[in-house]
C-alpha cells in the first residue's frame, strides 16, 4: 500500500498542466498543499520531511495492520458466499479494506468501517465522488458557480468533517508529547512496534530545526487518505479481475503462499515472506502492462518477454 501512495512523493507536480491543473483545483480546498498538490521549493521541503515515514523500520510493523484488515475483509466474503451470495463488488470491499488499513496507519484509529458504517469513511468517499462529478460539468469548474450548488455546499461541509477529524488527532498528539517527552513517547510507540505517519510528521524536522506547521500535517495525512486508498484499491482489483480471468496463474500464487506460510496461519504473513513471492510479484506489474500497453513496442516484466499489444 505504502508504494501506492508513496508514487505522488517521487516527482513534483509544478509543471502539471491541462486537466491536471483542473483537478488540482478541485482538489485543494480538500487536501491542501501536501506533496500531491505543492510545487518548487515548498514541495522539495515536504518531500524530505516525509521521508523518514517510508524507512523500511517504519513500514514493517504495518504488515499486522495489512494482515488484520484483510483478514476481516476475507471474512466478510466467506460469509457472503455461505449465505449463497455469487456475486460482490470487490472493489467497494477492497477500497473500505485499504481505507481501514491507511487510518490504522496514518491516525492509529480503528473505526472498523468494514464492520459498520463509519461517518468519516463514508465522508472520504464522498469526496472522491464529489471531485470526480464535478469533472465531468464544465459550468462547475468555476468556483463562484460550483459553490451555489448543493454539490459544492456538499462539497464544502465534507471538507469540515474531514479537516476536523484530522485536527483534533494532531492536537491530541500536540497535548501528549510536552507532557510525556520525545523519548518516553517513544519509548511507548515501541513497545506497540507501531510508529504512525502523525507521529513521523510531528517529530520530523528539517536541517534547520524547523518541524512541519499543524496546517502541513493535516494537508499530508489527508493526501495521503486519498492518494493511498484509491490507487490501492484500484490496483488489487484489477490484478484479482486478471487472476480470475487466468485460473493457471491463480493456482500458482495459491501454491506459492502455500509454499510460504507452511503450517502457518496466513495471520502470521510476515515482511520478509514478500520479496520471496516471484509469481505474485510477475502478477503485480504485469496486470499494469496488460490494462496499460507501453505503445514503444515489447518489454519484459520479471524476465518475462511481453510481446507489443496494440
């Protein structure tokens, strides 16, 4: 998941333009200028800040995390199928899945959405849905028009629900660490071996001892909410579409996390079993090359030569 939503902290986005532009307007008054939205200096500023968030020691704790929520989201399924149900939306499964996972990791909060109905899930969601349909009507693209819609009035109260629950996470954190210190609030972190991406942005400073404002915070986990669950979800379901749709490739990542957990509990996945997993790896980046063809003619994915799709 972490690669997903570290995509937008790789390359800056100051020379987007066209529809970009246009939906990093409609985007702002949502995610503000975190990494996703931000240019030049202010961007090169974020984007080293936020890299001690994706050290591998940060990341490997998460695995707990990735393993309970799609534990929960498996379980749902099976009760689904008992039930005679033989069909789902995966992807609306799959997308609460990754949500659940990010606000472990970003807030440690557990809303267990994929439970019960979760008011802010559901109002990211709404967001999402929000940007994209005012895409698609050229007279909402203007701000003074879009916000005498009920849209836009939509629009305008989600982003208060969102900014508020974020917020009060960074106050809470703010209140807990002159009280308890750095080294103690550490010292408790480490004996749950989780360190949340709040915690990573409170205690990161930059070379000249400047911690990021409680604005940059909120703009980065809120981007981060949103980068990271879509991309995800997106990319999961589509790589189960392909493996559905090619059985003999199925079989053979069934076979291999087999072949990994032994006698072992699939709860008990752990982060050193993943770089092992070649036919899952070959099944990540080959459903892009199948979905997206590369119109420069073939290319090899783990070794495999692919030949050019038109």
């Amino acid at each position: 998941m972490t690669t997903a939503a570290g995509s937008s902290v790789s390359r800056s986005p100051q020379n987007r333009t066209g529809f970009g532009v246009t939906w990093a307007w409609f985007l702002k008054p949502w995610l503000g200028e975190g990494i996703l939205l931000s240019g030049g200096d202010k961007w090169g500023h974020h984007r080293r800040m936020l890299t001690p968030a994706f050290h591998f020691n940060i990341l490997k704790p998460y695995i707990k995390i990735f393993n309970k929520s799609a534990t929960i989201m498996l379980d749902k399924w099976q009760h689904l199928a008992s039930e005679g149900s033989s069909r789902l939306n995966m992807s609306e499964h799959i997308s609460l899945m990754t949500l659940d996972s990010l606000q472990k990791c970003i807030f440690s909060f557990d809303s267990r959405c994929q439970e019960r109905p979760s008011e802010y899930i559901a109002t990211i969601l709404e967001l999402s849905a929000l940007v994209e349909k005012r895409s698609q009507h050229i007279l909402q693209h203007m701000d003074f028009l879009y916000y005498l819609t009920q849209d836009g009035r939509r629009f305008r109260r989600a982003c208060r629900l969102v900014h508020n629950f974020t917020d009060a996470v960074i106050q809470e954190r703010r209140r807990t660490l002159p009280t308890q210190g750095i080294d103690d609030f550490l010292k408790d972190k480490a004996k749950s071996k989780t360190l949340d991406f709040i915690d990573v942005l409170l205690l990161s400073k930059d070379e000249d001892g400047k911690a990021l404002s409680d604005e940059d915070i909120r703009a980065e986990a809120d981007t981060f909410m949103f980068a990271g669950h879509d991309t995800t979800a997106s990319g999961l379901s589509w790589i189960l579409y392909n493996l559905a749709r090619h059985p003999e490739y199925q079989e053979r990542c069934r076979q291999e996390v087999q072949e990994l957990l032994k006698d072992r509990d699939p709860k008990e996945i752990e982060w050193s079993m993943t770089p092992t997993a070649s036919t899952q790896r070959t099944a990540r980046r080959g459903h892009l090359w199948l979905l997206f063809p590369s119109p420069q003619g073939p290319g090899t994915v783990s070794g495999r030569r692919l030949p050019w799709r038109r």
